[in-house]
C-alpha cells in the first residue's frame, strides 16, 4: 500500500523546476467538464452529425458499438499472456470513452450510467499495471475524462474514491524512477503517458494543485523531446501504426494545454517536421486500405483521427481524403481509435463544411531523414487499382520497433500486393519465449530477429551466408527518380554487409506502364559467400521451368523473372548460376505467426571472390 504523503513529497523532489513553467487556472475559473469537450460544445458536433455524411457515419458507428457493448460484462483485472500487460484494460478504457461520447452527444443517461459504472469498477482494482506504464496511463486518460464530464452526477464519495485511485494509481506513481523517464522519451511512450497524466491533473488540480503543477511542468519540458521525431521532414521512423497512436496522444496534449491552460506552449510548432507529419501519414495509404507497412506496422492501416487535427490547423481537407475512404468503407473505425473520437469530432466541426472532399496532388512523397529515407509514389488518388511503389532505406539499430528491413519495398497494383510485408509479430506470443525484455532489444545479437516477421528473412532483401546484416549500417538513397519511365530510388546497402561485399547497390522502380523493375549491382570482398536473395508476395506463386514465377490473385497475373549478368575477379564475363525456389512463409517456430496466403521467392546464388553480379528482377 503506498503512502501518498511520501510519494507526494517524492513527487516535489523530482518535479522538473523549482519556479513553475506553466500557471495553473484559479479554482472556480474552470468548471468541469473541461477536457476535450466543455460545456456546449456538444452543439456544434451535433450540427455536424446532420449535416456531414462522414461525421454522421462516425457517429453512427460509436453508437452500435455501444449498442453492443451496453450488454457485455464487465471485464476482471486480469495479466495478458505474456504477463506484462493489462488483459482488458484497453477494452474498459473503450468502454468508457464510447459510452461518455454516447451521454454527452446524445444526451443517454443509460450510456452515461454505464460509464461511471465501468470508472468506479476499475477504480476498485488493486492497481493500473505501474509495471508497464502504458497501462495506468491509458487508464488514467480515460477516468479523468469520465470524472470531469459527469462531475456533476457523482456524489461526493465517488468522485473521493476515483480522485484517489488517479492520484494512487497514476499521478503519483508516475513520478518514480521508471515511469518518470518514459515522460522525457522521443518515442510514443511519452506522448501516451505525458496524456494520461496531464489529464489527472488537469482534471484534478483544485485537489491537489502541488502534483498538478509539477504534472503540467514536466509535461510541457519533457513532452517536447517527442518533436523530434518528426524532423526534418515530418516521416515518423517507428510507421504508421506507431504514428496513430503516438500522434493521437500528443494532439489530445495540445487540445488539452490550450483548452483549459490557453496555450501549448509552442510545443506544435518547436520543430517544423510536426506540422509536416499529415503528409507523411497521408502517401503511407496504400490505394486499396493497405499501407507501407514497413517495421513493427500490420498491413491495414487503422483509423488515424490526429488527421484532423491537422487538417484543421492546416487549413488543408486534402489530409482527410484517405479518412473518409475508411469511414464510408464500413470499417469499424472505433478500433484502436477509440480514446480520440470525441476530440477529432470537435476538430472536424471546425473545418468549413462547404470545403467538402478533397483529393490530393501529389503523387510522389520523398523523406531525407537518414534515419528512414522513404519514397514513395502512387499512379492515382483515384482508384484502388492505382500502383503504388514504397521503398524503405536507412538504418535499422536508429529506429524503434524496427524489422531488419533495411532496402526492402512493397509494390501494389490491381489490388494486389504483389510485393508485400508480412507485418507486425504477436508481442505476447513473442515475449512468452523469448522475454519481453530481451524481444523488445534494438541489439545485433537481440533473439528479436529470430522472429520470422522481424528478422531478414520474412523480407525482400538479401542475406549473406544465413547471417543478419550489420543493423547498426546507415544506408541512404543515392539518388530518386520522378521521371515518368522511371519512379524509384537507388540505395546504397554496402554498410549492411561489411567484410562480406566491397559494394551493393540496390535500385526499385516502376516503369512507364508502372511495372516493376530491380536491378542490383553486387561486388564481392576477399571470400566467396552464398547469398539467398528473397521477395515476399501476397499471391500464388508457382515455379515455371524456365526459371521465372508466375504471380497470380483475385483473377490478376503477373510474371516474376530475375537475370544475372557479372565479371570475375580477372575481368572476364562470368554470370553466376541463379537457383529459383518458391515456398509459403509459414513458420515451425512457436514464436512465430502463421502468414497464411504469402509466399516467399527465394534467389540463390554464390558471389564469388572479388566478383561483379549484375541482377534484373522483372515483374509485369
């Protein structure tokens, strides 16, 4: 049981200033509800409901959900598979997100009942999980939104017991050695807990204002390292997936700063990359609800509401133009995003209704970032049939939730995923063999990359002798190409093989008809090394005598060829002899996910000493 005075006095020690960064609002000057939507503003979310057919859908779709979920249990305080996190907090934190939009917009006392029942159960648990501080945070979001709406239909002896299960089980834990640091992370990390905290607080500061100050100074010093993962260009390096959720939280910080402090304390426009990051997240979209799924990143790209939030600022509806898509698709755009949607309603509200849909102009999206060098270019906003080409350079050991996937790219066309990812592992599954710690090592011996999904060879790349590139390598691009022939860039992946090559160049792109060309030039070092060059396809794949691979899906075709032309150490004309092999990505492994209709193309081959292979892979 911890004793709050000591923890309040270890909250004092460790604040982030002596002289107060930021002014909190005088009691009284700040009546609930306060967070996100004050009072009244339900109004002009209503208004948009009638009139907007995507707000409508939106709305809609919150409210079969909560149709549905009204009659489920309530969940238990439970550990997942792995042991380290939560079972079902994310699903009362849904639960109580949903039902409160529910009673604030619609005014339903069942749904608003609903969600002080599922607050006040999960304020009786024995703690929030302070062990994966992801947990208490994300909690912490939700009740403080709860108790600051409802306020008002609580009686004093609930809103004590969920004001000290905030200040117990979240403020102040929070602010011990381990949780403290995640505040001051660049990564996701800070912007999810610096969320959750800094709506205790702000919720909570006639309370006890000491905690709340020290909350809101640490949020405003700490929060600003996560700008700078947006730099210089706005390409976030951990992928989409990690985007939406780290993105969501930190425009629910700004909403937040600026709605009950006045200010966000030039937090959004430190860094010129954040208010760039909407065009990153835009050209991610695949053309068909697929994206470039690169690193820790599942194929289908969820439901992004920071979207609005920018295209608000902006002054841009372009931005929202692959939102709308997955609203009118049917998707049910709660998952995941659940904990933004009455914000992103409120900002929606305020982007003029007669702008309508818009589509965007540019087709090719270029990022310089060393860390991730990204290119990427579509056919068409257009058409799901579009081709969209995506290509993936950098270095692996510099970013978070990074795949060994260094040189690797997707190629859609037709609907098709012609050149795919297999996406992100199952953590738990992954952590109950090998360790949450040790899978989560950004390290060249880390058992991470044992993991099929995660490791080189669930991706299109190539691999020397079985062994795992040099994940520490810095490889750029050499040069990009816009030329209507010609959509691609040229990488320069030498650093990911030292001591084994002298040089290798990778080059991807589409033609004229948008076909798909690689053409890769290889020289060896001292030794002869066997190199298996793979591509990952979301088709049937069946060998051909000739040597070639025919592509097919959902009635599409297309042909794989790949030819190898070179030199020996003396000069003369030698090709090496290229062996072709199929087979299905499927796993013997325990840790490993099953990836049921992808299959692998395997290029074997040996570079001998000191030699030049010249390598043409086709697919048309």
């Amino acid at each position: 049981m911890r004793i709050r005075s000591i923890l309040l006095c270890c909250c004092l020690l460790l604040g982030v200033s002596a002289q107060a960064a930021v002014t909190l609002p005088k009691k009284g000057s700040q009546p609930h509800p306060r967070l996100i939507l004050k009072a009244g503003e339900e109004e002009a979310i209503r208004a948009l409901i009638a009139r907007d057919i995507y707000a409508y859908k939106i709305d809609s779709t919150i409210m079969a959900v909560c149709a549905e979920r009204i009659k489920e249990p309530f969940y238990t305080e439970e550990k997942d598979l792995s042991g380290t996190r939560q079972k079902y907090g994310r699903q009362v934190g849904k639960n109580i997100h949903i039902f409160s939009y529910a009673a604030r917009i619609h005014g339903r006392e069942d749904y608003r009942d609903r969600a002080i029942e599922e607050m006040m159960r999960v304020c009786a648990w024995k703690d929030w999980n302070p062990q994966h501080f992801l947990d208490p945070s994300q909690m912490a979001f939700a009740v403080s939104l709860c108790y600051d709406w409802f306020y008002d239909y609580l009686t004093p002896k609930q809103r004590r017991i969920v004001r000290d299960a905030l200040l117990d089980m979240a403020v102040y834990p929070s602010f011990e050695p381990k949780p403290d640091h995640y505040f001051y992370s660049p990564t996701n990390w800070s912007s999810v807990c610096n969320c959750g905290i800094l709506s205790a607080a702000l919720a909570l500061y006639e309370e006890d204002s000491a905690a709340a100050q020290k909350v809101v100074d640490r949020c405003v010093e700490g929060n600003a390292k996560v700008f700078r993962a947006y730099d210089p260009m706005g390409a976030y390096p951990e992928g989409y997936g990690y985007w939406s959720y780290g993105t969501n939280h930190e425009v629910l910080i700004l909403d937040m700063l600026e709605n009950v402090l006045g200010s966000d304390y030039g937090l959004s426009t430190a860094t010129p990359g954040f208010m760039l990051t909407p065009y990153f997240i835009l050209h991610m979209n695949g053309p068909f609800g697929l994206g470039f799924n690169y690193g820790d990143n599942a194929p289908r790209m969820q439901f992004k509401p920071a979207v609005f939030w920018f295209a608000q600022k902006n002054y841009d509806p372009s931005l929202l133009y692959m939102e709308q898509a997955q609203i009118l698709s049917g998707e049910d755009i709660t998952v995941g995003s659940y904990y933004c949607l009455a914000a992103m309603m409120k900002w929606y509200s305020k982007i003029s209704p007669e702008e309508g849909r818009k589509v965007p102009q540019d087709l090719i999206y270029e990022n310089s970032d060393p860390k991730i060098p990204l290119f990427i270019y579509r056919s068409s906003w257009e058409t799901p049939d579009a081709a969209y080409l995506g290509i993936r350079a950098g270095s692996t050991k510099q970013v978070n939730h990074s795949h060994v996937d260094v040189g690797s790219f997707v190629y859609y066309k037709d609907q098709v995923r012609w050149v795919s990812e297999l996406g992100v592992a199952d953590y738990t599954l992954a952590e109950k063999y090998l360790g949450h710690d040790p899978f989560f090592k950004i390290r060249q011996d880390a058992p991470r990359w044992l993991v099929q999904r995660e490791g080189p060879f669930g991706h299109s790349i190539a691999t020397f002798d079985g062994q795992i590139p040099v994940i520490d390598s810095k490889a750029p691009f050499v040069k990009t190409f816009r030329a209507k022939n010609q959509k691609g860039a040229l990488m320069d992946l030498t650093s990911m093989y030292p001591g084994v090559v002298k040089s290798y160049h990778r080059m991807v792109y589409l033609d004229a008809a948008d076909d798909l060309v690689i053409t890769e030039k290889m020289v060896g070092g001292a030794q002869s090394h066997n190199v298996s060059w793979t591509l990952v396809t979301e088709s049937e794949a069946v060998l051909q005598s000739d040597g070639s691979v025919r592509l097919s899906k959902n009635g599409k075709q297309r042909v794989f060829r790949i030819s190898a032309t070179g030199k020996d150490a003396a000069g003369n004309a030698s090709a090496p002899e290229l062996s072709v092999r199929v087979s299905d990505a499927s796993s013997d492994k325990p840790y490993d996910m099953p990836n049921p209709g992808m299959n692998l193309i395997h290029v074997d081959f040996v570079l001998a000493p000191s030699a030049t292979v010249n390598l043409i892979t086709v697919l048309k």
